[in-house]
C-alpha cells in the first residue's frame, strides 16, 4: 500500500477526480487546479468520510431522506483488517480502515490531496 500510495502517477488523485480526470491520469497540479477542485468540493451537496462510511451513510439519509439499505453498510465490513483474505497484498500489514499512518504518508507526500480533506 505504501508503494502505491506514493506511486508519481497516483499522486493528487482525489484532485484529479475532483477535476473530471481519472486517478492515474497524467495531469500535473498547480494552485490553480487546486483551486478549482476546492470550489468544486465546496458546492457539493453531501460529501461523506470513507473512514467514518457508516456514520456518513447515516448522515446522508438525515439530510436527504429515506431509510438507510443494509448494503450500504457492508463496505465497513470489507474494510476491516479481519476481513481481508489470507494471502491477499493487504494481509500481514496491510492498511487497516481506521491506521491513521496512510493519512500521515498522504499528508506529507501530497499536500494537494490533504488540503481537500481537510
């Protein structure tokens, strides 16, 4: 996960959807893409935390109606360290949901990326 997290092509990659391109695309980012993708976020009806799905799950039916389905809540499960299959890449250290040290190596590897989040 570390490799690809640091790969040159994956770098800015929620800029670059929040932009139109695709994650690996070959888009180079300056402030003012950054720019843009922040205005886009900003006028975002809804925008949901992979790491708390569930409770952002919840939040979305709060603000927009409806009763929340049971399949939506089963991306936490596949997300969990004990769910992930043995012999898979994840397995035997992979990134679990909640390891806060992939946010820390996003923080520090891609500034453009950690501004949207934050």
């Amino acid at each position: 996960p570390r490799r690809y997290l640091t790969h040159p092509s994956i770098k800015h990659c929620q800029t670059k959807m929040m932009l139109g391109e695709p994650c690996a695309a070959g888009v180079a980012v300056d402030r003012a893409k950054m720019g843009t993708a922040t205005n886009k976020l900003r006028h975002m009806a809804f925008i949901g935390i992979t790491e708390y799905h569930n409770a952002s799950a919840c939040l979305f039916h709060h603000k927009f109606g409806g009763v929340p389905h049971p399949s939506e809540f089963a991306i936490d499960a596949a997300m969990a360290v004990d769910a992930v299959p043995p012999g898979s890449p994840l397995s035997g250290g992979g990134i679990a949901a909640n390891d806060e040290s992939a946010l820390h190596l996003d923080t520090a590897q891609d500034p453009y990326d950690w501004e949207l989040y934050q």
